[in-house]
C-alpha cells in the first residue's frame, strides 16, 4: 500500500531525493560559516576593545556599555593562553582546559539524556495534538505557558520530588534532576516542530491514504512522519541547544558538581585576580551548545531523501 501511495501521491509535492554530493557541500558549507561566525565575534570582541573607553561608556549618570578594561574583557588571546595553564598554583593542579573538557563532557552526557527525554515526549505529545483538535486546542496554550516558568523557581522543586522517588534499588540522583530540567527545555520546540511537520502534507495525499483504507497510525508512520523531517531536524538542533542552557542553569540552580556550570561559578570567584578563567569557561559552555547542535545534525545526513528538493 506504501508504494501504490507514493505512485499515485502528486509529483509536486513528494519528496525529491538530494544528491549526496550536494547534502555534503550544504554541510561544508555550514561548517565554513560556523567558523567564520566565531572569528566574526573574536574580531567584535577586540573591536569593542579598542573603541570603547576602559571604564564604559556613559550618557549622564547611565551606564549605556559595559567595561573593556582587562579585567571585565580581556584579550583572546589571554583567554587562549590561559585554558592552557594549570587551574591554580599548586603542584600537579590540571590545566584550565582538562578541567573544562571533563566538566563539558559531564554536562554534555545529562544535556543528551535530556534532550532524548524531551523529544520523545515532544514526539508524542504532537502526534496526540495532530490526532484530536480537542487536544491541540487544550494544549497548546500550555505548552506555550509552559515555557514562561523560570528555571531558578522550578530546580528545588524538581530535586524535592526526585529525592521522594524510590523505585526497588533505584535511587534518584541529583543529575537526574538537572537531565529532567534540561527535557523541559528541550520539548518545547521539538513539540511546535513535529506538530507543524505532522500538518504539512496537502490534503490530497491525506485523502489518498484514507482511501486506501490506511488507519491513523500507518498514515503518521508511512506520510507525517517522513513529511515533518524539514521542520523536526531544526526543532531537534534548537532542542539541543536549549537542553545544554537548562543543564548549565540547572547544575547552578541544584548545586549538581561535575558540570560545567559550576565550574563557571567557581571560577566566576576569582574573576576579579584571574578574569581569563571566568571567560574560558563561558566559551566553552557556549562551544558545548553548538557542539551537541552539531551531533544532532549528523541524523539530518541519513534523512536525506526526505528532505525536498528546495531545502538547501
């Protein structure tokens, strides 16, 4: 039925295979652009150096930019220099950036259990939208109502619910919390993404399966499922991200160690001293988002004859 389906679907809007070779440059091509973008806002960064004065710039008594003296902003190349030096003084104390490359790759593993969390639920929460209107008319507003609570306000109310549960020789763990805050970021845009994807085939290709006597759940697999892949990869990419920013507030939030996020806070105290170390440690919580996007592009590259002929 599948295939009798994709014959007599109209060739307009069926999903036109991109050649490999293009899907290839489409990615080199993202890849230079990344690159660039981040030399772009090196170049910013001494640029706004240079122009504005040391202690900021001023209209009246406000404050309308920051401080660019080398203690609020200092060079690149003394932050570079600085990921490569030991983290304190003493004797046998790790270099700046084996510290950080554990705590990325501690954050970066409870970001990706949350953002699987988030996008199954996500998944799932816009096939039932996509089924009954009734259920998209009553959920969506809190779906997006969802996504107003802060952070900071909902962390100890998720690490005092998981400090209740216990399951035969299951015992919460704090980064269970963080990994559960993280999927609460991480649906949203999965949810309003598959939920876009499962309503975009024309109705003359829906029509086509329910004459053919396809049952809901064979038309969401065999037509919604692969007409959504445009819009679910973005919403995965974005997901991503978003789980690695509610990861880093989380451990903040929780006090979870481990992470990168209480490695900015610890130190974020010695700023005033030492203001490279803070600054390598937000690169490299920012390097980490982009860097968990990227991994879920990779699914992008086995999607491809799902794509259409005119995504790039």
């Amino acid at each position: 039925m599948t295939d009798l389906a994709t014959t007599l679907a109209p060739e307009r809007t069926a999903p036109v295979p991109v050649p490999v070779r293009a899907r290839r440059g489409g990615l080199g091509r993202r890849v230079v652009v990344g690159v660039l973008a981040v030399l772009l806002l090196v170049a910013l960064w001494e640029l706004v150096k240079v122009v504005v004065p040391d202690t900021g710039g001023h209209l009246g008594e406000a404050s309308v930019l920051p401080r660019t003296d080398d203690l609020a902003m200092p060079h690149v190349w003394e932050i570079v220099q600085r990921v490569l030096q030991p983290e304190t003084s003493a004797a046998g104390s790790p270099t700046v950036l084996s510290a950080m490359l554990s705590a990325c790759w501690f954050t970066l593993r409870v970001a990706l259990a949350g953002w699987l969390l988030g996008s199954i639920g996500g998944l799932l929460l816009a096939a039932l939208m996509q089924r009954s209107q009734l259920a998209e008319a009553a959920l969506v507003p809190w779906v997006v109502l969802s996504q107003t609570v802060p952070l900071i306000a909902l962390a100890p109310l998720v690490v005092g619910w998981g400090g209740r549960i216990h399951l035969g020789q299951l015992e919460w763990q704090r980064w269970m919390s963080v990994a559960l805050i993280a999927s609460y970021l991480a649906f949203f845009p999965v949810t309003i993404g598959a939920l876009r994807g499962f309503q975009s085939p024309p109705a003359a290709q829906v029509e086509l399966y329910r004459s053919l006597a396809a049952g809901w759940t064979r038309t969401l697999v065999s037509l919604r499922l692969p007409a959504s892949v445009p819009y679910l990869l973005p919403a995965l990419r974005l997901g991503a991200a978003t789980a690695v920013v509610g990861a880093i507030v989380a451990e903040v939030s929780t006090g979870t160690k481990g992470g990168i996020g209480r490695l900015i806070i610890g130190y974020a105290q010695s700023a005033s001293g030492d203001p490279a170390k803070p600054w390598a440690a937000i690169a490299a919580a920012a390097l980490l988002g982009l860097l968990a996007a990227g991994l879920v592009s990779l699914l992008g590259l086995g999607l491809g004859r799902y794509r259409y002929a005119e995504v790039r």
